[in-house]
C-alpha cells in the first residue's frame, strides 16, 4: 500500500510547482496570511513548516537550505530574526487554515493559510478602507453635481434676462 507516500502535484509541471512555493512561502512569510486554495494551501503548510523549523536555528547552513527557495532577503531575515525565535519553543504547527467558502467563478474552495500566534493590530482594515473611499467618491460626486447646478443656473438666468 502506498499510503501517505506522496504529494499533490497540483496539476502542474515541475518547475511551475516550484515557482508557485516559492512565491506562496514568500507571501506567506512577508504578509504572515494567505489566501488561497484549499489544495494549495496544503501543500504549502508542509513547505512553510519545514522552513519555520529550520529557522528556529539560526545559522549559515540553514540560511543556505532556506535560501534556495526564499530569494528575498528580507524576508529571509524576517524568518530568521522574527519568526524563527517567536516559534522556538513550539514543537510544529505553525500555521493554522481557516475556510472562507467557494469561490465564486469556479466554486473552488478558497481558504485563509496564516501563522499562528500574529498580531490582531498588524490586520489591516480592508472593509474601513473601502467605506471610506466609497464616502470620499460620494463627497466627491456631490461636489461636481453642486458645481454643475451653479454652473448651469447663471447660464439659465442670462438666458431669461435677454429675452
């Protein structure tokens, strides 16, 4: 029997398997969340767990091993000055997937791949962000329709004066 032999090849050619860890870890440790598929976000959890346990030890090899896979240094550093000593006494599970439901083009099922253990203050507001643009656009919107009724009320008013 060949169980838990294996990986999921996500439907993809070697090398485009590689770049999409690659740039998944990355994300990953740069914004410390994904979102993502659910088969996806699987396969990268076993990648991004090995590179956090590398990283409790902080030493030129296993910068050299990370490295191979992580190309941004920044974010290397950020794994092994910030991540690293946060998860140095944790035996694994690093990462936590949350469900957030199908997607809506092709009812894939998309889901949140995080570390455990962030920040509530480093989440960013998105749904602030978007009410406050959606306010700005209206305040903008009611200043153009009050410049256009001024405008148009003089025009309107010279137009009855002449006749």
């Amino acid at each position: 029997m060949k169980h838990r032999i294996g990986f999921n090849r996500l439907g993809r050619k070697p090398a485009h398997r590689k770049a999409l860890h690659r740039n998944l870890v990355t994300s990953l440790v740069r914004h410390e969340r994904v979102r993502t598929t659910s088969a996806k976000a699987k396969e990268i959890r076993r990648t991004a767990e090995k590179m956090i346990t590398r990283s409790k030890v902080d030493s030129v090899h296993n910068r050299r091993i990370v490295g191979k896979d992580i190309k941004d240094q920044e974010v290397l550093a950020k794994l092994f000055t910030d991540l690293g000593p946060t998860y140095k006494n944790r035996p694994g599970g690093y990462t936590r997937i949350l469900k957030l439901g199908p997607r809506k083009s092709d009812g894939a099922e998309m889901v949140l791949l995080e570390l455990v253990g962030r920040d509530p203050e480093t989440e960013e507001p998105k749904s602030g962000k978007r009410s406050r643009k959606r306010s700005e656009r209206s305040e903008g919107q009611q200043q153009a329709e009050a410049e256009k009724a001024a405008a148009a009320e003089p025009a309107s008013d010279a137009e009855s004066e002449e006749s």
